[in-house]
C-alpha cells in the first residue's frame, strides 16, 4: 500500500461520546430500526438539495440559475462544490461575457459524462469528480481559496449529501454496492495509482464514519458497511496508514507468543512513544483471510475513543515485506497489570473500575462491541496507574467479522468462558463471555496470582466447563474481600445470568 500523508488527528475523547447508549447489558435505546435509518438519511438528502438550490438563487446570476440547477440534479456527489464552481467560472474568470467562457462549456461536456453514470457509479468514482472540479477553480482565487482547504477531504457543504448517497446505495442497490469488493476494474486514484473502487468507497465511508458532526443514528450502518466492504476485499482505510519513515523503530523488540511470527517493538511517533505490534503470515493459504482480519481489528479499532482504552494512531508497512503488517498504538510504560501487581503500592480498586469502565463503554456502543480476548495480557497501565483495554484480536459486532484469533492459535483457556470450551469452536463472542473473562482478571486482582496458575490445560478446562471455580480466599483485607460477589456473579454458567459492566461498575466504585 502505498503511504499517504496522516490526516489531521481526531481528537481523543474521554469517558463515554454523544452516541454511547449507558444502560443495562442491552443498550437503554434499541439500535434504531432499518427504516428509521433510511428516513433520516432521505430527511437529511432533500435538506441537503434544499440548501444547494438555496445557494443557487442567491449566489447564480438569473440567466445562469437554471443551468445550474439543471446541473445539480443530474450529478449527486459534490451539489454545493459544483456550485462554487458555476459561481466561479460566471463572476471570477470571465465576468463580461459568460457566454462564450471555453471552461464553461467545458463543464457541460463533464457534467453530460457524469449525468450517464448512475448514483452508485457517481460515488464510487467521486475522487474523479471531485478532482474535475477542483480543476476549474484558481488558487489565486481571492473568493474561493479557502475550497481548497478541503482538496484531499470532502468538503463541508456536501457531507450530508455525501453520507445520504452512501446510505441510499447501500439499500438501493446492496447486492452490487457489496459486489464491488470481488470487481477488478481499477480507476484512477487521488495520487495517480490504481485503487479498486472498493477501496475508494472504504475510504470515503471510513471518513463519514469518524466524522465528529456525523450523526449517532448513522454510526451503526456506517460501520458495517466500512467493516464489509473492507473485509471482503482485504483492505484497509488509508487514512489508518502511516509512513514508515514517520516511525523512529527502537532496536529493543518484546516477543509475543500468542500470535504465531509476531513481535512488539518500540519506538516514537509524532513525537509520542509508540508500540508497534508486527504481524507476519508468509503462508500463502492463510494470508488473504489474515489480511481481512487483519483490516477488521484495525478499523474497529480505530473507532473506538475512550479514556481507558489504549489510543489507535495507525497502522505500518514494512517495506519490501508486504506481509509483515504493524499496528501502532500508544505506548504504556507500566506494561501489562502482571507487571503492575509487583509494585507494593498499587491501587487496585483504581485498576478494577478502569477496566470494568471500559467493557461498559465497548458493549453499550451502537453496535455494540465485544473484545473476546480480555487477559492480563490486553490490560496495559499508564504512568499515572490506569488500566486501558488493548488489542482486539477477537473483537466484534456482527457475523461477517473475521477474527484474527479464528486464524491464529487459541490462547490458554484461564479467561475463556465455558461456552468456549465445549465442542462448538465457533462460538461467537459476546458480552457474556467478556464478563467471564472480567471475573478472571478480578481474581488476579484480588490474590495477586493467576488463575489455576498450578493446572495443567485439560484439568483447567475441565473445571471451567464443570464450574468448579475457586472459593473466596481467606484473610483478605474488608474492601477487596467485598469484591468477591461481583467474581462470583461474572462466573455464572448460565451467561445470561452473568453480571453487566454497568452493574459492575456500580458494584465496584
């Protein structure tokens, strides 16, 4: 893939954003109904056209607004950029005489090519629209020079037409909006390389999706479609990738081994020290399915904004080695809570309600999210002894999410939920099984040691299956002893019966 400048970074939110439903296991408002969906964004498209046509009378002169109108409503991507260059071409260039203006005509001729192509074309050759007309203006251009702080993005007067369309195509026309990932025509891109269309519409969708004004409503469907389309063909944003010669690499490397060929490596970042997590399949076999998952954990990733979960930046290349792909994220100096648990003075209430917070967070976002991969591990601690949830190895939301741990070795079964251990091995993850894994890493919390740390795998998962889970400890000091039900109710073996995060957030605050 080729890098790309980083886009301005989106700023980090802390506790939970607008469109974070708090409430029980199930989020206190139901995920808005498909219908309800496609209202909103049809309500939010013929707003938008208003607001173009609006534009016209008061910025067109007379003898040109029918034209112009004409114009808009034949091309759907771009209405209001287009009319800042209609209203370009009249007064800046030639404000004499219009009607023998060559760019003029020029854009008749574009606009009858694009009038050809339907809305689900129109959108996924947008960058080549986009750029035609950026053509037409003049960076000198007193009166529209500041269009041209949106080149590379979609400009701020088309956003909801932008979003509407994508919203439309995807119902409209859904089989051959999702059949654009197995298509191998190649058009043009921004940075004159080939790009399947697939990609060009990942990305534009990937940038509706982390939009701060982009409403909740649409946070659901945004997603799955960004999650579909890139899973199919393999493909991750390119706002997501970053230079590897932005990435001052560390000669100091942390071997993981519950990733087959995988290692952690240091090093800094816009100024910020970073962990880079480096995955390498050379099995040809497995490669395309590890790059879908791969792209997966990336974007889900990438989209989730919370004070105890380890900020995303991106994701690097190797160069020369396609196949060894990192993931870049913020860099914890306490390392993992098994390291934290060894200093004296740690406070472990602070860790507790950090990590049920964000488990609270993850599983009340619409869609809901599950980590499936909670351990010591996947708990790091920052300088200031916060607990933030890392890796999403095994997170999901929906069925057609390829997970890398489908793919990579099952990690030792300590945190694993009963229902993963019985003959099913596709057993998808849920919320319930997080607050099993949650119970776990409370009792690590608690006595200081791992669970069944003395076991040997088979008598582990015999246990787990059977429920024969460990006893309160004796001699444990009031407030942590106090803890001890909140244990108990996550290791449920009936796991609706399971204890929520919100409820344990309650229970241990």
């Amino acid at each position: 893939m080729a890098p790309c400048p980083r886009p301005v970074p989106r700023p980090r939110l802390t506790g939970n954003p607008p469109n974070h439903a708090v409430g029980n296991r199930q989020a206190a408002n139901p995920p808005p109904l498909e219908k309800d969906v496609d209202r909103v964004a049809k309500k939010l498209g013929d707003k938008y056209t208003r607001a173009v046509n609006r534009t016209i009378r008061t910025t067109i002169p007379d003898g040109h607004q029918q034209q112009c109108e004409e114009y808009v409503g034949v091309v759907h991507v771009y209405k209001a950029l287009l009319v800042d260059v209609y209203a370009h071409l009249v007064y800046c260039e030639y404000r004499d005489n219009h009607e023998q203006h060559p760019l003029l005509n020029k854009l008749q001729q574009s606009v009858s090519i694009w009038q050809s192509w339907d809305r689900l074309k129109q959108l996924t050759h947008h960058v080549k629209i986009r750029d035609a007309l950026y053509g037409y203006l003049e960076p000198y251009c007193q009166k529209h020079r500041h269009l041209f702080l949106f080149r590379s993005r979609v400009p701020a007067g088309d956003r909801d037409g932008i979003l509407s369309l994508i919203v439309h195509c995807a119902k409209a026309q859904e089989t051959a909006f999702f059949d654009l990932a197995y298509k191998m025509q190649i058009q043009e891109y921004d940075d004159r390389k080939s790009w399947k269309e697939s990609d060009v519409v990942v990305d534009l969708i990937y940038l509706c999706l982390i939009g701060l004004d982009t409403k909740p409503i649409f946070r659901e469907r945004l997603l799955s479609h960004t999650l579909r389309l890139a899973t199919k063909s393999a493909y991750f944003p390119r706002s997501l990738a970053i230079d590897f010669g932005q990435v001052i690499l560390s000669e100091y490397a942390f071997p993981r081994g519950r990733r087959s060929s995988a290692g952690r490596q240091v090093g800094r970042y816009e100024n910020e020290d970073v962990d880079i997590e480096w995955l390498t399949f050379y099995c040809d076999q497995l490669r395309s399915r590890f790059r879908k998952a791969f792209s997966s954990e990336a974007i889900l990733w990438s989209t989730l904004q919370h004070e105890n979960i380890v900020p995303f930046y991106g994701v690097i290349t190797r160069p020369g080695s396609p196949c060894r792909l990192g993931l870049v994220f913020k860099f914890m100096p306490n390392r993992t809570i098994t390291d934290c648990l060894r200093e004296p003075c740690v406070n472990r209430k602070k860790l507790a309600v950090d990590i049920a917070k964000a488990l609270k967070y993850i599983h009340n976002l619409k869609p809901p999210v599950y980590h499936g991969h909670l351990d010591r591990d996947h708990i790091v601690v920052d300088q200031y002894g916060h607990a933030h949830l890392t890796d999403f190895p095994r997170a999901t939301h929906c069925n057609y999410i390829q997970s890398l741990a489908t793919i990579l070795p099952r990690n030792r079964p300590f945190y694993l939920a009963p229902e993963y251990l019985g003959p099913d091995y596709d057993v998808r993850t849920t919320s319930y099984s997080d607050m099993w894994s949650f119970g776990c890493v409370l009792y690590e919390l608690i006595t200081g040691s791992m669970l069944f740390e003395d076991l040997g795998v088979p008598e582990i998962s015999n246990r787990i299956r059977r429920g024969h889970m460990p006893t309160r400890p004796r001699d444990l000091e009031p407030e942590i002893s106090a803890w001890w039900p909140v244990v108990e109710s996550c290791w449920h073996l009936d796991p609706k019966r399971r204890l929520s995060a919100r409820k344990a957030v309650e229970k241990l605050s």
